[in-house]
C-alpha cells in the first residue's frame, strides 16, 4: 500500500534573491541540506525563502542522520548562526542502556543530596539491566520473581528489531553464551548489547489492545536546558487483543507500527493510532478530569526528569537542537512508564492525518529553531509547541483561581489539548518581519 500526501501550506511565501551572490553579506536565504527522504524533506522545500544545497555546498541548517553526525560533526567547522538537529552525544539519553544508567545515577544523587521522597519521584522506568555486563545481577532479580515475564531489547536498534519476551533462563542461555566468549571469539562474532527489563505485565488496555504512546519534545539547549513539549502525538495500538499466554506473538506485544503493519490483517485504511487529543478526551470521559491531569502531569515529570538525568553529560553546543520522541505506556493503574527516548523518531507517515500532525510538527520545530530570526526568545508557545523548562519550570497563569483555588500556577504543558496553531503563529508573526540577513 503506498500512500499519496498533499501539504496545504498558506500565508506568506516571499522571493529568494538566493544565487544573486555567493557572499554571505546580504544574503536572506537559509540554505539547507537534508539527509532524509521524508516528510521533513516536504516540510523544508515549503518553507518560505529555504534552499536546498547540494551536499558539497556551505550550509546553515542540516537535518541530518546520526550516522552523518557520527562521521561528520567533529571535523565541521560551524558558523555562530548554524544549526544542526542532534547533539553530538544524544546517545546518552536515546540509547536503552545509557538512558537507564544515566537515571539510576541521576536518582542516586536526588536520594543522596534530597532525601528518598524526592528520589521517588523517578520511579517511572521499569526494572532494567544492561547485558552481557549486569547478568549476574539481572539472575539474582530473575530468581526472586520466578515465573514473571521478562523483555530483552538491542540497545541500538528500533522498529521492534531484535526484541522477545521470555520466562526462563534457558530462553537467552544461547545468548549467554555467546556472551561468554573469549575476547578473540568475540572479536570474530560480536555479540550484541541488549537490556533485560522487566515486562509490564498489566498494561492499560482499550479494547482490549495494547498501546503506548509517542510525545514529541524538543530540546533547544541543555546549559542553560531549555524544552518544549508539542501538543499533539498519537498512541499506537497492536493488532491483537492483549494476553500474557501467548508471549511469542509480536503484533500483540509490540505496538511499533513498523511491527504492525506486516500483521496478517493490517488494515492500512484503518490504522492503528489514535491522535492525543482523542487518547485524552477517552481517559477523560472513563475516569475523570483530575484523574487525568494528575496522569498528564506525570508524564510531564518524566520528560523533565529523564532530560535533568543527561543534562551533565550531553555535550551542549549553541548550534544544535534535538526532536526526541519519547515512547511511554500506562499500566492498569493509569502510572506512565518510560520505555524508552529515540532520537530519530520516525516521521513516515502511515496515514494522511498522520502526514498532516507530521508536518505541523515539523514546521513547528523549525518555527522554533528560528533560523530567520522573528522571535524575541521569550515566548512560552511556538505554534504547538509550549516551553516546559526553561532554566526552571515554566507556568501559566491561566487557570480560573474560583475554579482551581491554589492550582493556579500550573505547568505550561497542553499534551493532548487543542492544538490551535495557525491562530497562534498568526498573532505571533504578525507583522511578518523581514528575514535577518545571515
């Protein structure tokens, strides 16, 4: 099944005087380079006074592949206006073991120097141990909990690849011993580094589904750290109806859509998401407004806590931002859990009105990004984007005191509200400036 998209794009589209002259003196165009062939790709040629350079050409923003990063960014030299969309090290919080080492660590220091209550309050990830390394330690945990189910991941990999769900030890001891292996053994057959986490055997389900749920924030600095978080985002259901008696079936453990959409009967037409704003509306209307805003706020103090936790360790650099997508599910008791942050999160569309939340983000990002200079640097809301932390929380002062009372102040986070975008950039960007001369 290939799908055909449309972007309806409108407002102000001005020349580009971009070819006039290679000086940089009096240039307004953003010249950029793009790595992947998708939706950003569409996103970029739209916007307004963007030209795309070949990749020997000088740019000022690249939206590239970590792999580009990998090999490229130490031996490019960078202007001060340049922008890149990934830190050097980003791995510290997208890579499954990193990230649950950099937590632990993170929670150590808040119990050490804050007391357990405040360390508590990172109780969100499950019970993880990086392989072959921990194994001794994850085999005295195993042991403890006989008969509960356990769930193996490749560190590096996405889309489902390299992941199953066991019981017993005798189902990784091949792995195991691979692991054992002499260092020359090795060296001829690497074995892969995984993490063993413990399942979440109780997920919340509707209609019987699985599902998780992909939220976007964008990291714009980490000294001082600055994030927003989007609005929109989707949960992604499996195929098949939950049960724990059958842990070898992929489309009914795995939600990714890469994973779904090769199950027997997929329906393309059909899907397997719903958008935030509909996730929230069904909570909301199952158990209530304050039953879901306190889960909501739950999910905002994983995304500022799991940042706090690399904030020492990424590399910042002024030239760089980071599109996270971060991938959270709820068990039965409605408690988020963080399973995992990816660094590239895949912006294919499955659906035209996931092409369309796709783009909005995309153009929303960049909005944020700036490269054409219309904003002060003191907003609170970019499009649909609103700024989580800035140095500290963020607040808004929009809350009803007869109504709320001492709720007044409340984090500026609106994951699953109303997405009134266009309204909003138009209040913002109006009048629309001329474009910095870069």
């Amino acid at each position: 099944m290939i799908f055909f998209f449309t972007l309806q794009t409108s407002g102000y589209r001005p020349s580009c005087d971009y070819g006039k002259s290679e000086e940089r003196e009096g240039r307004s165009c953003v010249r950029y380079r793009c790595g992947l062939l998708n939706t950003i790709q569409t996103v970029l040629r739209q916007r307004p006074n963007w030209v795309e350079v070949k990749d020997d050409g000088e740019w000022d923003f690249n939206w590239c592949d970590v792999g580009w990063l990998r090999e490229n960014f130490d031996h490019t030299y960078m202007e001060e206006h340049v922008r890149i969309n990934h830190f050097r090290n980003h791995y510290e919080l997208t890579r499954k073991n990193l990230m649950v080492k950099n937590l632990k660590r993170y929670q150590k220091i808040l119990e050490r120097e804050l007391g357990r209550t405040e360390a508590s309050k990172c109780d969100f990830f499950p019970c993880t141990f990086a392989l072959p390394s921990e194994y001794h330690l994850f085999v005295e945990e195993f042991n403890r909990s006989p008969g509960s189910t356990w769930i193996m991941k490749p560190v590096a990999k996405s889309q489902g690849k390299g992941i199953f769900l066991f019981r017993k030890l005798k189902d990784i001891m091949e792995w195991k011993k691979d692991g054992s292996r002499s260092e020359e053994q090795k060296d001829a057959a690497q074995v892969e580094n995984y993490v063993a986490q413990r399942y979440i055997e109780n997920p919340y389900l509707i209609n019987g589904r699985k599902f998780d749920l992909r939220v976007y924030v964008l990291v714009t600095s980490y000294v001082p750290l600055k994030a927003w978080l989007y609005r929109d985002g989707f949960a992604r259901f499996s195929n098949t109806r939950f049960s724990l008696s059958r842990i070898d079936d992929k489309y009914m453990h795995l939600t990714n859509v890469s994973v779904q959409k090769t199950a027997p009967d997929y329906d393309p037409e059909k899907g397997c998401k719903w958008q935030m704003q509909q996730l929230r509306r069904y909570l909301t209307a199952k158990h209530g407004w304050e039953t879901v805003q306190n889960l909501f706020q739950e999910m905002d103090n994983i995304f500022v806590r799991s940042l706090l936790s690399v904030q020492k360790v990424i590399i910042n650099d002024k030239h760089c931002f980071e599109l996270y997508g971060y991938d959270i599910l709820l068990d039965h008791n409605l408690k988020p859990w963080l399973i995992e942050v990816n660094a590239s999160p895949s912006h294919t569309p499955s659906s035209q009105e996931d092409y369309e939340m796709k783009c909005r983000l995309l153009e929303d990002t960049l909005n944020v990004v700036d490269m054409e200079g219309r904003l002060t640097g003191k907003e609170k809301r970019v499009g649909g984007y609103d700024l989580m932390w800035n140095d500290g929380p963020v607040y808004r002062e929009d809350v009803n005191l007869q109504t709320f009372g001492s709720l007044a102040l409340t984090a500026n986070t609106h994951l699953g509200c109303v997405n009134d975008r266009e309204k909003q950039l138009r209040q913002l960007l109006k009048p629309f400036p001329c474009l910095k001369k870069i």
